[in-house]
C-alpha cells in the first residue's frame, strides 16, 4: 500500500508533459512561416512545484489582398500550457526568443537552436537589404520583424556570430558585451523590459548570481533555477 501511494504521488509530481508545446508546433506547422516565442514562464510552488510557459506566436498565411497573393502575418497568444520541470528547464533561458519556427525556403529551427525574433529573415532579400552602414534593414511590409527585436538592430558581424551558432546546431542570445548578451531570460532586453521579474529572479537568486548563471546556461539546457512561484510579468 505504502509503494502505491508513492507511485501515485510521484505521478501527480510529474506535472504536465511536453505534449502541449509539441502539438503547439505540429500545428503551426501548416503555416508556410510562423515563428514561437516564449512570453512568459512561471513556477508555482508546492510539495510537486508546478510550472507552466506561454507563447506569442507570429503566422504567415496566404490570402488574397488586392487581388494579389500575399503573406498576412498575424501575432497571437497561447493559453498558458502546463509542462513538466524538465521542459520547463528546456526553455526557461529563452523567455523573448524564438524557440521553434518555419520560413517559406522550409528551413526550421527548435529550443536548441533559440534565437532572437526576426534574426531568421535577416540577409534574405525577400525581406530587406543591408544599408551602407553594414545594419540590417526590413522592407516596409516587415517593419514588424524590427519592431519585434525591440528596436535591436543588426549588424554584419552579429549576424555572422548568429550564423556560425546556428549552423553548429547552439542557440544564440546576441553579441556578447561585458559577460551580457541582449536576449534570453538573464539579457539585458528583460532587465529593461520586465524589471520586477529580473528582480525578483536577481533576490531569490543572490543577486548577480542571477545575471551570472542565466548567461552561462544558455544553450547548456538541464536543471532548472529552482522552485518558488515566479513569472515573468513586467
């Protein structure tokens, strides 16, 4: 009796699985691009903590617009999406980031290869070109690629350091400057953007702790920062 209570506590400990994130995905799929980014994670504690992510999803699909064929992107949130520790653990570095995505060439990427939004378009001159300067820039239609990377503007040498990651199969978080990296969850894009968060994570943390080891994991995946109930917020 004893070894079945703990089974079946063991078993309401796992929380949700990755299902969720990965129907999420075979369902975007059938978009010609889309892009999935984290929003928000939160962990709420308990005997077995609970932890949950959501996700802004960006879609492109093809609709007639003065009578022309055309990609109409569109921007949504997911339902908060219960996961197990151990997927929360795979994403918990990226909050900000694309962590699964389409182009129109077919090309996709996943959690491994997280990237800042909007960095899968850069040098396609089906989206924009480079200016005299060497800084990427989007044509009209795309200005919301620019809007998403929250005013980041990409330069020849950053992109180069995205290319080089992503084609060794790593995720990328933006050039490194002074140990800190612009995306992901311990960049500086969140400290400006969602400061209680990156506070509230920098107190249970050891303040610089925090900012040290986001940086460190990302791209290493694994263990999670720990329990507590915490979300991203603003």
């Amino acid at each position: 009796m004893i070894a079945l209570m703990w089974c079946c506590l063991m078993l309401a400990g796992c929380g949700g699985d990755d299902g969720p994130v990965e129907k999420l995905v075979q369902d975007l799929n059938r978009y010609p691009e889309f892009s999935l980014i984290l929003e928000d994670l939160r962990e709420e504690e308990g005997f077995f903590p609970d932890y949950f992510l959501r996700f802004k999803i960006l879609t492109a699909s093809g609709q007639k617009v003065a009578g022309q064929d055309t990609l109409v992107y569109e921007e949504k949130l997911s339902e908060e999406l219960e996961v197990s520790e151990e997927v929360y653990a795979q994403y918990e570095n990226y909050l900000g980031m694309v962590v699964a995505s389409k182009t129109q060439d077919g090309r996709q990427t996943g959690s491994g290869q997280a990237h800042p939004p909007g960095y899968q378009y850069v040098d396609n001159p089906r989206y924009g070109s480079w200016d005299s300067g060497g800084f990427w820039q989007f044509y009209g239609p795309y200005m919301m690629m620019s809007q998403m990377m929250g005013g980041w503007r990409v330069n020849r040498g950053d992109y180069g350091d995205y290319r080089r990651t992503h084609e060794s199969g790593q995720p990328y978080a933006g050039p490194n400057s002074g140990g800190r990296t612009p995306f992901g969850t311990g960049g500086t894009t969140v400290e400006r953007t969602r400061p209680e968060f990156f506070k509230r994570y920098q107190q249970r943390l050891g303040g610089t702790g925090f900012r040290e080891r986001a940086q460190s994991r990302v791209g290493r995946g694994g263990s999670s920062w720990g329990s507590g109930s915490v979300r991203s917020g603003k």
